[in-house]
C-alpha cells in the first residue's frame, strides 16, 4: 500500500508586505499580493474499497468536499484559518477571504487536513459501507515548517493518519454458506485528538464499538474496506454474518498503524458458523494478510523498489477445471484443469514493483498506478523480463506452479465465469456499461483513456475488466481456425498473439466475449495489455 499524496501548488509573485486575511479577491491585489491558490489534480490513485469506483482512484478529492488550511508566518504566534472547496476535475475554490502570499524573504508555516472538521477531536464513522462513510472517516494531513518565500511554488505532501482494513470474503458454497450478508469490524476505539497546527494526532479513544464494511448483502462474495484510528485490537476482530448465522474471527493482540493497509482474505464454511475462529499467521508488517478456510483465493504482496518495505498486493482467483463447449463463439468440445487468474488486470505499478522499470508506455504519474498497463507488447514482457522476475521473487509461494499469460481457453472459461458457464454477451453482463470501459464510456474530459481497475463490476467469480479497459493478450499464437476437441489446449503455431476482450477505444460490438484480435509481438498499441495466471501447465 502506498501514502496518499496530494500535491498542492501554491501561485505566487514576488511582492513585499505581511501575510495578512484579505476581502474576497482572486485577483492581485494592488501592492502586488496574490492569493494562494490550491490544487488536488495529482492525488495519487490508491487502493481503496474492492469494486466500487471511489474518489480517491478517480485521481482527485470530489467536488465539494473541504479541505481546512491553516497559515502564519514562520514564527508567529496566531494562525489564520481557511476553508478550500474541492471543485471539479482536481481544482479547488478559493475561500470568501483567501490568504495573500508575499514573496518578501520570510518565511511561512502551511498546515491542511481533509476532510474538514470542527474542534480538536476526529471520529470515524461506524457506517463505512458506503463510499461517503468511508472518505468521511480517512483523515489526511499536510504540513510544511519554515519555507522560504521566494518561490512560486510549494508543494504539501498528504499523509494517512488512519490505519485501513480491507476485508475480501467468500462463502464455502459447498457447506451450505450460500451467502455473505453483513461484516464488520469489532473492538475499534474511533476517535482521536488532531493538533492541526502541528499535525500530531493521538492515540486512539473513545468507547469500543463496531465499524460496518458490508451491510445487507445478497451475494455469495463481498468485499468491504474500512479506516480506523491506529491502535492495537485483542479479541473478537470480526464478525461476519452469513445465511446460516455469525462467524466470529478473533486476534490475540494486532496493531493497526497509521498510514498502512492490511488485508483479510477469509472463506467461511459451515463449521466457522457460531465459533470463534483465531485468525492465525498474520504478521504485523504493512500489507499483511491472513487466508483462512479453503484456497479460492491466493494473495501476493511485491516489494516496492522505490518505497522498500512498501508493498503491491495481487490478488489470484481460483477457476475450478472442468469442460467447456463454445470458445470464440465456436462449438468445441473442451476440458481444462484448475488455475488462478489475476482479478485484476497487470497495473502500472504493478509492473513497476515487478521489473523494477518504467512501463514501456512511459507513464509515471502517481495518479496512473492503478490503471492497466498499456501499449505494451509481448516482446517487451519478455525483454523486461516480466514473468521470470515475478516468478523469482515469489518462488518459495507457488507450490510448484508459475505465472504466465492466460491460454485462450483459459481466459474464455474465466470471463464465462468458469464452471458457471455464464451465457452473457460480456464478462459478467448482457449490458457493456455495467462490466466494462468502452469507446462509449471511457472519456474524461472528452478524451478516451483506461481507468482504474476495480471501477467497473465483476463477473460470477469477482473478476475484473475482462471486458473492456484494454485488450488482454493470450499465450496463444493467432490462427483463424479452433480445434474443435481441446485438453487444456495452447495454440504454439503462428506469427501474432490472440488477443481477447476489447479495451477503452473498442465498440461495443468488439466487447464481445466472442471476438478475438492478434497484433504482431513488437506492436505497442493504445488499450493493449494483459493479465496473468498461476497453473502447473508447461
């Protein structure tokens, strides 16, 4: 998980003179003061609730929400205080009465923290289920001591004062758990005292209660994401709710620190029903994990190189084997064994955690890391020696498996949602909007580009953007004909690499889970990229 950051760019001019409150302007004044001007555009796209297309991967704080600001000159006794308003698309409103900010060789204490709240105590909201509950509750904090003012530009950097918890659950069908109804997290202190003029915030407080992820759920998967003041939690952790009755998982003692993600991974069966469950193995450093039940899940964490000790999660998916009767809208006659397939495609910063390298796209912006890797070709997967250092870093976990591109088949049979046998025209729907980024859906400002993954809605087995987004590229070579009788079948002869599933730039009709495509291996096109798997196949 990666610190939030928040660059705000303050516009300024040389001019002398104090720092002072003035009346509503927004133009320079006549001694030559202009107002500090705040913007949110390069907030950093981070992980934030599983499914759902939050604020905070859009890039950027939502309109209207208020960013608190307060300023004096280094040194000073008294600050003044402001309120920003976020505006649209990154941009943010100056107060009624902004701050003017002379460039006169002093220098300047800045302090912000959103969102805005009245008073020296911060408390979460126990609701978290939803988006507004969960952005409420994430106290961000940015400070700057002393800065010289002679420059036009100073950037603040935000930092998560809160810890997050993400919680993926999965029903063990095949025990009589058909369905994942409420979770929540138990024993959380919610409150903390803020010293904004310091940035410190305590230790937690406030009477235990319990923090709601998941609430009124039908589906037999549900994955919540909550934030809660760092602190160190003994005894019933989490409760989860199922069709047959409450499961309760418990810790002898785990600590929540601030500004790190910790992620549960828990299948619950029948016997978990009505027991309490120790949650065994989970170790205190950041992006840990716990698994616990069955193996319909896999989750890795890669080390970042730019932030050592910081980490990308990627997160497998199990697909049972069995047989399977159309591929690319042919009739076949077909069997395949079980595998993992990853639930999201390969990101920007999961390439780069990976290889250690820039995307061969040549996107570095913070807010990209969490969309599709694109314009990459399988000729640079092989020269940046995608797999082979992926497959190194993670050898003592794979069990005698490895990462590879999907095969056709095994891509087809997981957009169909495996032993599903899903009939939908796209992964997980009939309708394109609700699954996938398309020509009809993907501009931003009028200009047609991937989105963050996790930001359209998933398939039967919580998979996403198997269509749309980008295309994703096969271990198959490309021929016009399929055999019509297959074994876990890989296609070897040809020139190009099929492609499957359409991306941002495709019509509807090349959404289709029966359309397939090949670009020749050295070809770096728009809305191209992939996805992985972990099998024993040779």
């Amino acid at each position: 998980m990666i610190k939030t950051k928040i660059i705000l760019a303050l516009a300024l001019m040389p001019v002398l003179g104090m720092l002072t409150a003035c009346q509503a302007d927004d133009a320079q004044l006549d001694d030559g003061r202009v107002p500090i001007t705040l913007s949110d555009n390069t907030l950093t796209a981070v992980y934030t609730r599983a499914a759902a297309d939050t604020t905070l991967n859009k890039g950027y704080l939502e309109s209207g929400q208020n960013v608190k600001v307060l300023v004096r000159n280094h040194g000073a006794t008294d600050w003044s205080e402001y309120t920003y308003t976020a505006g649209a698309n990154g941009t943010m409103l100056l107060p009624d009465n902004p701050p003017y900010y002379p460039l006169d060789g002093t220098h300047v204490d800045i302090v912000a923290c959103h969102p805005s709240f009245s008073g020296n105590t911060f408390t979460v909201a126990t609701d978290q289920a939803s988006n507004a509950g969960y952005l409420a509750s994430d106290l961000l904090m940015a400070s700057i001591d002393n800065q010289e003012k002679t420059t036009s530009t100073v950037n603040l950097q935000f930092e998560h004062k809160m810890a997050k918890v993400i919680v993926n659950v999965f029903a063990n069908t095949s025990t009589g758990v058909t369905a994942i109804q409420n979770v929540t997290l138990q024993n959380v202190k919610p409150s903390v005292s803020v010293y904004p003029k310091t940035g410190v915030v305590s230790a937690a407080d406030g009477t235990p209660t319990a923090i709601t992820l998941v609430k009124n759920s039908t589906a037999d998967n549900a994955a919540g994401a909550a934030v809660i003041p760092a602190q160190t939690i003994s005894g019933n952790l989490l409760t989860i709710q199922t069709n047959l009755g409450i499961a309760t998982y418990s810790v002898d003692s785990k600590e929540f620190e601030a500004g790190k993600s910790y992620v549960l991974t828990i299948s619950v069966n029948q016997a978990a029903v009505g027991t309490t469950t120790a949650i065994n193995g989970w170790t205190a450093t950041e992006g840990a994990v716990v698994k616990t039940g069955d193996d319909r899940v896999k989750i890795f964490m890669v080390d970042d190189p730019q932030w050592p000790g910081w980490f990308t999660t990627i997160t497998m998916i199990k697909v049972e084997g069995g047989t399977y009767s159309t591929l690319a809208g042919v009739t076949v006659n077909g069997t395949i064994s079980d595998f993992y397939i990853s639930q999201t495609e390969v990101t920007n910063f999961q390439w780069y955690a990976i290889t250690g390298t820039t995307p061969p796209s040549g996107i570095t912006a913070q807010i990209m890391r969490c969309h599709p890797i694109e314009k990459v070709s399988y000729n640079d997967i092989v020269s940046y020696q995608f797999f082979t250092k992926l497959n190194s870093k993670l050898a003592n976990q794979l069990d005698g498996m490895t990462f590879k591109l999907p095969t056709e088949a095994q891509w087809e049979y997981a957009a169909r949602g495996g032993k599903n046998h899903d009939t939908y025209t796209y992964s997980g729907s009939n309708i394109a909007a609700d699954v996938a980024w398309g020509d009809a859906n993907s501009a931003v400002d009028n200009v047609k580009q991937s989105h963050p993954v996790i930001t359209r809605g998933a398939n039967s087995l919580c998979i996403h953007d198997m269509t749309g987004n980008v295309w994703e590229m096969c271990r198959d070579k490309y021929q016009e004909g399929i055999p019509t009788t297959q074994n876990n079948y890989v296609c070897t002869t040809g020139s190009n690499h099929v492609y499957r599933g359409g991306g941002y730039l495709s019509p509807v009709e090349w959404l289709a889970l029966t359309r397939r495509y090949s670009w020749a291996d050295n070809t770096r096109n728009s809305a191209v990229g992939f996805r992985i798997v972990l099998d024993d196949m040779q």
